[in-house]
C-alpha cells in the first residue's frame, strides 16, 4: 500500500490525499460502507460501483469467521472473489465485536474467548488468530488485534486494557511479519490507537502506535457513547501526533456533522453502519438535512429526496413514493433508501475534497454541518 499526501487545506488540519492498493487507488477522505457479513446490507456491488460510487467497502472478522467460515472463503479465493467485489477491501479486526459481547466473554492477556450470537459455541481469538483469520479473508487492510473499551470508563481500566492493546500490536505485527498473503496480492497492517477519554492515554497511545512504524494508523474506542465534544478532543489529540504521511482511520464514526468536524482535525477514513441503519428505518440523510420519510408531510411531495444528488439513482424516486414503499414495507425501500444514504456520503467526502484542494473546506464546512444536523 502506498499513501500520497497531495494538499493539506490551509484554514484547518484537512487533507487529501490517495490510498495505493493492489486493488486500486482509495482517494481521502474517504468513507468505506460497512459490509458486515461479505455484503453491504440490501446494496448489489454494482450499485455500491455505478450509484454509491464506492471506493473501499469493509467486511468484519467476527461475523465472517462465523459464517461463512474461513473454509468457504479460503476455497473461493478470498473475500473479493467470495462478493464479487474487486476494489480495495478493508477488515476490522473482530475487537470491536468482542467488545459488544460484554455478557459472553472473557478477556485474558493471551487473547479473548467468547460466545458465537449465533449458537453459542466457544471461540477463541488471539492476536495471533485474528491476523491468520485476517490474512484468509484476504482483505487489502487488516486491524490489528485490540480491545475497546466502553464509555465510561475508569482511567485504571482503560489504561491497563490499552497497555494490553499495546502488547497485542507487537503479537499481531510479528505474526503480521512472518507470514504472507495468500492470494498474490500485498496486504497492510494498521495499529489501532486506544486509550478512552483520557488525553494522556490517547497521546500515550498515538506515540506508540507510532513507533511501530505501520503503512497506516487508526484510531479506535470512540464513536461509544461520549459526547461529540469528547471525541473530537480526543481525536485532534491524536491526528496532531500521528505521522501526517500516513493515512488516519477513525473506526466506526458517524454521522455527517462527525465526519466533516474529524476531515477538519487531520482524519482521512471514516466507516459506520448508521447511513443502512438508519436508511432501513426511514431517516435519510440530505444535503439540507435530516428527513424521516415516514413522516405525513412527504405523503404528496413529488420532488427528489435530495436535488443536489442529481444524476443518481436516487434522483428518479420522489419522497411521495419512497413514503409509499416504506409504509407498504416494500423490501425496495430499504434498498432505495440504503443506496441513497450511501451515495450522501460518498457525495458528502468527494465535495469536502474538492474544497480541500481549492482552499475553501472551512467556509464550507461551517455551511453544510449547520444544514446536516436540521431536521426536515
């Protein structure tokens, strides 16, 4: 993987800049749609292609070394040719899932055993493991191994948990180092940046992470319930001691207002379920705002969901319609609206780097996060 830093804006800490992969380049800022078990939920690849006009797309350990299993994919060849998709790739590292399983699991200095959701079978994941299950998948960028802690969290605890991360991203670069992928194509390792709400944890962590001199950073336990305030302090905090020629991921964040205020603080890569999510249950995100299509005041709107997205798919449905799928509950409305919150962002990120590069992002950001957080 090869990162090019071409324009840093001039009025705040944003960049642009491109991603190198075996599978293509990756223009930053970037945001990845989540495609939890091999698919991005209710979207075909094409239309993640032609419509969302997706660069990079994200399949998650946890629920991929459950099912399918590692067999099924390692005899199709890999992630890409299991989906279908032949863009770049990304895996999170199956921490963030041990982490939502408070209930089931037990984490130990040698790795974390846990519950399967599915039938309740043990399973063990050690940061070893989660490069090996990693390297089968055949994603383009892995995460290493760690643990996220949830908010609040007690400085003690968050402190020791990410000493343990730490040791963990030692395990994980020389399993990492040893071995090779397995499809003939590069693979790259990021270190995951922890530390809970505390300054000093998180400048501790960025500084380590640092050290080990990876292709990329990213920057996790966040996005877990703090206030927007918290994760933008934090998330500076780190941006400012990250090296600048290597890309910033910011794991699982967030709404359109987050990812344009963390563009500003230095981040480059942004993922999150919240535009399917939310999609599936009638919120759609505008370039003026937020509108719950559910609502009786688009019963007879015949205007497009968002005007300024015209020449995507999505321009050929009016509001009145999609209100009409959705009470109906249509399966074409979860489809609909999924492809239009996706397209959004992708939109969104692409204009923030056209600003970006014309020396213009600040003026422009402080315009649109006003008009995304407006409820239509």
């Amino acid at each position: 993987m090869d990162f090019k830093l071409e324009v840093e804006d001039k009025g705040s800490k944003a960049r642009a800049g491109t991603i190198t992969t075996d599978h293509g380049v990756v223009e930053t800022p970037i945001f990845m749609p989540v495609g939890t078990a091999g698919t991005v939920k209710a979207v075909h690849q094409r239309e993640l292609k032609e419509d969302v006009k997706a660069e990079i797309i994200l399949g998650n350990t946890y629920h991929l070394y459950l099912r399918p299993g590692l067999e099924i994919i390692e005899k199709a060849g890999g992630l890409h040719k299991f989906n279908g998709w032949d863009r770049p790739l990304l895996t999170d590292s199956g921490g963030y899932q041990v982490y939502s399983l408070a209930n089931t699991r037990k984490i130990k200095e040698e790795g974390v055993t846990f519950k399967s959701h599915i039938d309740g079978s043990k399973h063990t994941f050690t940061p070893e493991y989660a490069i090996d299950i990693q390297r089968t998948i055949g994603a383009d960028i892995i995460m290493a191994f760690d643990e996220c802690t949830p908010y609040p969290c007690e400085y003690g605890y968050a402190r020791t948990s990410m000493e343990m991360t730490h040791r963990w991203l030692k395990r994980c670069c020389d399993r990492f180092d040893e071995t090779e992928g397995k499809y003939g194509y590069s693979q790259t390792l990021f270190p995951i940046v922890q530390g809970s709400t505390y300054k000093d944890l998180r400048q501790k962590s960025a500084e380590t992470i640092a050290s080990f001199g990876r292709e990329g950073n990213a920057i996790g336990g966040l996005s877990v319930g703090e206030p927007h305030e918290m994760l933008y302090e934090q998330t500076e905090v780190v941006c400012d001691i990250l090296p600048k020629d290597k890309p910033r991921y910011l794991m699982g964040v967030g709404t359109p207002e987050n990812i344009l205020e963390c563009i500003a603080l230095g981040v480059d890569m942004f993922d999150c379920v919240m535009p399917t999510r939310n999609a599936r249950h009638g919120l759609l995100f505008t370039s003026e705002g937020i509108i719950n299509i559910r609502n009786e005041k688009w019963k007879d709107d015949f205007s497009p969901v968002d005007p300024n997205l015209d020449g995507y798919v999505d321009s050929f449905y009016t509001k009145a319609y999609l209100r009409h799928l959705t009470h109906s509950k249509e399966i074409l409305a979860a489809q609909i609206a999924s492809i239009h919150n996706l397209t959004f962002y992708l939109w969104l990120v692409k204009e923030a780097r056209k600003h970006i590069q014309a020396g213009t992002f600040i003026d422009w950001k402080n315009v649109m996060v006003k008009k995304l957080v407006t409820r239509l």
